[in-house]
C-alpha cells in the first residue's frame, strides 16, 4: 500500500514537472511595435545597401502595422527620405508633405523642411533651365531661416539662398543677352536693370550696368548711357568692363597693357623642388 501511494506521488511530481517544463517553452508571439522594429532595420539595411526602392516598401509596412506611434512618424519619414536617395524629388516632396500633416508635432519636421528644400534645390540644373525650382528652393530656405534660426539647415539656408541669388542674376542676364542679340531694346532694358537694382550684390551688376551704357547708347538715350558709365566708373574703374564702357563712347580708345611680373608662389616653388 505503501509502495503503490510512493510511486503515485512520484508519477504526479514527474506529470507537474513536465507540464511545468512545457509551459516554459511556450513562446509568445512578437508584438505589432516587436515586428515593426525588425522591419523598420530591414528597411535601414536595405537603404545602406543601395536599394531605396525596397527600402521604402518596408517603411511603409512598419508605419501601417503601428500607425500613429513613434514607429509610424519615423517610417513615414524615411518613406519620403527614400524616394529622395533615387532622385524621385516630387515624390520625395509629396512624402515629405504628407509625414508633416500627419505627425506635426514630431521632432523631425524641421528636418523634413529642409529636406523639401533640398529637393527643389538639387533641380536646379543652370540659369537657362526652368526657373520654378530656383523660386522654390528660396522660398522654402527663407522659411527655414524665419521660422528654424538657430539650427544647423538655417545656416545651411543662408548659404544656398547667396547661390540661388546668384543664378536668379545670371537667369535674368542670360534673357537679357538673348534680346539685346535679337535686337529687342526695351526688354533687354527691363531685363538689366531687374540685375541692377535687385542683384546688385552678385557678380553679374558689371556686366549689366555695362550692357545698360551699350542698350542706351543705341536708343539714342546717351545722358543715360553717360549715367550708368559713371556708375560702373565710380564703383569699378579698373575693371575690364569699365574699360568696354568707355570705348562705347570713344571708339578709339585703347586700353594700356601693363606687363605683369610673375611672382614666385606656389606653381614656381613646385618646379624649382622638381629641379633639386
């Protein structure tokens, strides 16, 4: 009896621990944020590895599977961080829009300003292309500057924004030269003095007030041509374009050349190091 009770003991220990052992291998199933960690650095490694397209499909899973979450906020920017990585800018721009409206209070927005910015910026091919990229590009840095003054993108703004002004300047220039060669006077006129009197500061005012002496000068205005001589003279006498100006009116004058000496610097000093 008292065997039969010893070993009925034993056989309910035995079946506890292994129900117990059982219970301990069960494993649960990961959670929605579990499984959007993992494909969020699926989509990480798929961007360091060169292929956005993939990339951004994974991103995009991640910001359905835990929508309105931190998850979701950063999958939806790097969706849009995607398509800019293989040049698809108005997609880019469309993402960025979209992960602005929908996660306005997210710590990434500044960046997704200027994110925008950059992708108008990266279309800006030469002065003689489309101009709307150029206007955009400016308008977003000038919301960056205004509205993020003390970030690392409005000091980045300020320096694209001297570079956009430049290539607005040579844009006008460009249109300017093209009517003065079909002969269209009065609107290569409006062209220069929009160089003159709004970019002035860039390296194009030269030629503009110098290309106003020749226009006037060929509209018969020449008190006005005489006007923007002296303008250029006073502010640079001793540029080459000063020099064009004046012939305009003195058709024999002829610049004097004044030989140079060539100084010892850099390109000197590596020769005579070739010769040791």
């Amino acid at each position: 009896m008292f065997r039969i009770s010893l070993i009925l003991l034993i056989s309910i220990f035995l079946a506890f621990s292994c129900s117990k052992k059982n219970q301990e291998v069960v494993v649960s199933e990961p959670t929605d944020e579990e499984k959007a960690i993992q494909i969020y650095a699926e989509g990480v490694k798929a961007l360091d590895e060169g292929d956005a397209f993939y990339a951004a499909k994974k991103f995009e899973i991640v910001e359905g599977l835990v929508p309105q979450s931190k998850w979701a906020a950063k999958a939806s920017l790097m969706i849009a961080y995607s398509d800019y990585n293989r040049n698809s800018y108005s997609q880019a721009i469309f993402g960025l829009e979209r992960y602005i409206n929908n996660y306005p209070a997210d710590e990434n927005v500044p960046y997704a300003h200027y994110l925008i910015s950059i992708c108008y910026y990266e279309q800006i091919l030469d002065e003689k292309k489309d101009l709307r990229p150029l206007l955009k590009a400016k308008e977003k840095f000038e919301f960056i500057m205004k509205t993020y003054p003390n970030t690392d993108y409005a000091t980045d703004a300020r320096f694209k924004i001297d570079l956009i002004i430049d290539q607005l300047a040579a844009k006008e220039m460009s249109i300017a030269r093209y009517y003065m060669k079909t002969k269209k006077w009065i609107p290569a006129l409006n062209r220069l003095k929009t160089v003159v009197e709004k970019y002035d500061k860039t390296v194009f005012v030269e030629e503009a007030l110098h290309r106003l002496v020749e226009v006037y000068y060929r509209l018969g205005l020449i008190d006005e041509a005489k006007q923007a001589a002296s303008i250029l003279g006073y502010n640079y006498q001793s540029g080459d374009w000063y020099k064009k100006s004046y012939k305009v009116f003195n058709k024999k004058y002829k610049p004097k050349k004044i030989k140079k000496q060539k100084k010892g610097g850099l390109i000197r000093k590596k020769i005579k190091d070739l010769f040791q």
